[in-house]
C-alpha cells in the first residue's frame, strides 16, 4: 500500500504548492517508506500539477517508483493490489502493468480496464494530451482516497490517501471513477469534476452527489459482485436447520454440519484463496531487508491477533499458504485495564499514580490478551513445524494519548466517532509492531499484517505502520 497525492492551484507557483503538501499530507511517508518521489508537471498555462507517491513495495522483483512516467507524457500513481482479473507477467510489479496498460487507453477502455482488476485500489492518473485527471477507488472502497475541492477562499484541489484533519477534506465516495478535464475547466471559476458511475450505484446516490459534480450517463462494469449473495445456504438446508432443537446436542450438530458441509468447505477455499493470492505476491523480503542483497530470512507476513474467531481462522488457514520455514508474527495489542475502585479508595490513590503504574503485565492482562495467548498455544499444537511469534503489544496510557493526538486522529480522519478512534488505536500500534515475544523486545518486520474486517476496513492504517 502506498500513499499518494496530487494538488494544484490556480496561479500557485511550485514552491508554495511543496508547501502546502508538506503541510497537509506529512503522513504520506510513513505509508510508503521504501522509495519517495514528487514530480511537477505544467497542466495549462495558469495550473502545475504537483504529483507525489510515496512506495510500500508488495509486488514485483523490485520496487517501481512513483509517480510513474510513460512514454507518452502520462503519469500514474497507484495504490492498489490486481490479486486477480488480469495477468501480469510474473516478476513484473502492477504499477509498472497499468501504467503500460493504460498509456494507449481512451476513456472508454480505461473504465473497462479498471473494472476488471480484482483487488483492492485507488488511483490517481493524468493523460497528457487530454489534460485529464482521473482518480478514484475500487468498488468497494477498500483504499483511502480523500479531496479538498477548490473553493472561493482557496483555489487549490488536493487528492491524496491521507491528510491531516481539516473539516474541508473529506473522503471520495467510491461510486465509480472520476476525472476533471483540465482543457475545459478551470480553478478560478466553476469547478466541474466528472463521475462515470459504478453500474451497481442506485440513482438516489447520484441525484444527492455534491453539485460540482457532473454525472455522466455512461456506467462502469465491474467484474466484483457487490450484493449479497442470498442463496447459500439453500432454502433445502434452512428447512433442515429450523427442524432441529434450538439446543444442539452431539447428535443434532452432525446433522448441522452435514446440512452445511459442501457450503463450509466453499467458503473455506475461498478464504484459502484469497490469502493465499495476497501472500504469493509478497517480495522476498522484509521491511527491514528492502534494499538487502543478501537472501532475507525473516518475517514477512503478519496477522493482527486478537485470539477471535476472524483472526484465528486466518492464523490457521495462513499455514497452509506458506512454506514451512517462514515463521509467522501474531501481533496481539493491549491497552491497560482499568480496575474498578470506590470513590474513596480513587482519592487516596489519584497522587500516588504515575504514568509508569499502567507499566506493570499484569494490567495488560485484558481479555484479547488472554485469548490470544490460549489461541497461539492452540496453533503451536496443531501446526507445531511452524515458528508463531506471539508479539506482546503493551501501549500505555501516556503513549496512546500522544500518538492518537499527534498521528492516529489524522490518520482516521475524517471519521470520527469513538469507534473509529478505538478500532483505528488497536490497528495503528498492532500495524507498527512494536512489543516483546516473551519477554524480550521485538519489532515486527513484516512486510504485509493480515487482518479479519470485522466492521470497516481503516486502509489509511494498515499501511501507515513504518
């Protein structure tokens, strides 16, 4: 995953536009550590274009830096995985394939190219002798990509996968792909940007789109399914299951699981599949081993482990999608549990309280810690030819109130409830692998974390790790 972001102004020169990147997008870095880049392209007479992409490299022999040039003036940047849908030589990385694939490429084919990848993307591209811009995200919006569009106090439009807090940035709906053709419309008068929708999308949707937004009537196919698919089980096999006891004894829950067996066992390929296409394309190397020449024999795949359903399944079906020898980190994050006192025993205790006193193990005893620890034992017996890491990830009080404040907000904006804070606390220092494996301190080198979604995906911070 990577961080990318365009911006231009009208009559801004390229100092000022570096700055104002610099300013609003300081994160981009931290999304992708192993190679940066920015390039300044001249769109029209009054607008430059500031292109910059930042590389987490998880495909290909070697990384490709961004932003990516053509051969006929085009540029590419791109946050994504093709995990399936199209075939991309072996050894070749995907940002090297689309930009080849869509340098020849007219509207038309260009919506029909991107709705056959499968996986997760977002994407910023600029045809040159057509001055547009094109971005958005895949359709089911797995990757961050964030505007601030041009308004009568700031003639300046930013795209990019992450920014600091700012009520003026909000999130790209993924409803298809976008573009602002830059030969017809300018900054200094009425902002247009185009949107060829996702054929899925209801109308409602379009109609309530934001009035600088021009709807194209012309749609984008997709290869993904996005409904929910409402025949497995079989109505069959749901009047089998509501014949039974509503408490299952071992007799009843054979009859269960043989009613449901071939549809387990579909499922469970599929899940085998679908990590099984993101851990292959994985480089040979670790985040610590980038620009290593010798053979890298550490962790490169990790899972966020809670001990839960979600991520034990993924522990277990990980095994069989890896060679033996690679040992595998179970990042496993706990934050200090608070113990219930009376409001007597609170006074007497509030002076005596210091931000080392949450440091002690035994506070971090919490309930994911608990369960992921009889879960790792659990792995260690069933798959014992494996190494499991079962990395300790103890965040204090003090420590999660600086970086929530100074890094997580921004990185979770612009969503803002509770939940996102507390889901997107427990990514951030799990991603960022910094713990003990009993008892003695280690920081995950892996190159990919893997994780069950069991609400919403935080993209933003999954890749902002390093």
């Amino acid at each position: 995953m990577c961080g990318i972001c365009f911006m231009c102004g009208w009559s801004i020169s390229a100092q000022m536009l570096q700055e104002q990147v610099l300013s609003c997008c300081s994160s981009l870095s931290n999304r992708g550590p192993d190679a940066c880049a920015m390039t300044l392209v001249p769109i029209t007479a009054e607008v430059v274009g500031l292109f910059e992409g930042c590389l987490l490299w998880l495909q290909g022999d070697q990384p490709t830096t961004q932003p990516l040039l053509d051969h006929r003036g085009n540029l590419l940047l791109w946050n994504g995985d093709i995990l399936a849908g199209l075939q991309i030589t072996k050894g070749m990385s995907d940002t090297q394939y689309i930009s080849e694939s869509l340098s020849t490429k007219e509207e038309a084919d260009i919506t029909s190219f991107l709705g056959n990848i499968k996986g997760p993307w977002a994407l910023i591209y600029y045809q040159k002798h057509t001055q547009r811009l094109y971005f958005g995200r895949d359709v089911l919006g797995r990757h961050s990509l964030l505007w601030r569009l041009p308004s009568a106090t700031s003639r300046v439009f930013l795209i990019a996968s992450v920014c600091r807090q700012d009520d003026r940035v909000k999130e790209i709906p993924a409803l298809g792909l976008y573009y602002v053709d830059f030969s017809v419309v300018n900054l200094a008068e009425e902002f247009t940007v185009n949107l060829i929708p996702w054929t899925h999308v209801a109308e409602e949707t379009l109609l309530s789109m934001d009035s600088v937004i021009n709807i194209k009537k012309h749609k984008i196919s997709s290869c993904i399914q996005t409904r929910l698919n409402m025949c497995v089980p079989s109505i069959a096999i749901i009047e089998n299951i509501k014949a039974l006891p509503c408490s299952l004894d071992e007799e009843n829950v054979k009859v269960l699981y043989l009613a449901l067996e071939d549809d387990v066992a579909n499922l469970l390929k599929i899940l085998t599949n679908s990590i099984r296409r993101r851990v292959e394309k994985c480089p040979p190397k670790c985040r610590d081993c980038t620009n290593s020449t010798t053979k890298c024999v550490h962790t490169k795949v990790a899972v966020l482990f809670s001990g839960g359903l979600d991520s034990a399944m993924i522990a277990l079906l990980l095994d069989s999608c890896l060679p033996e020898s690679e040992s595998v980190d179970l990042l496993n994050v706990a934050f200090p549990q608070k113990v219930p006192q009376n409001n007597r025993a609170k006074k007497l205790n509030t002076k005596k309280m210091s931000s080392s006193d949450d440091d002690s193990p035994r506070n971090y005893e919490v309930p994911d810690r608990i369960s992921g620890r009889q879960c790792w034992h659990q792995l260690q017996e069933l798959r014992p030819l494996r190494r499991w890491n079962f990395v300790e990830i103890n965040v204090s009080s003090a420590e999660l109130a600086e970086e929530r404040e100074s890094v997580i907000r921004h990185l979770v904006a612009p969503l803002t409830s509770v939940l996102d804070d507390s889901i997107g606390c427990a990514l951030w220092f799990g991603g960022r692998g910094h713990g003990a494996v009993v008892g003695v301190p280690y920081t995950s080198p892996a190159r990919v974390p893997i994780l069950g979604r069991r609400r919403r995906e935080f993209p933003q911070l999954t890749a902002s790790v390093d």
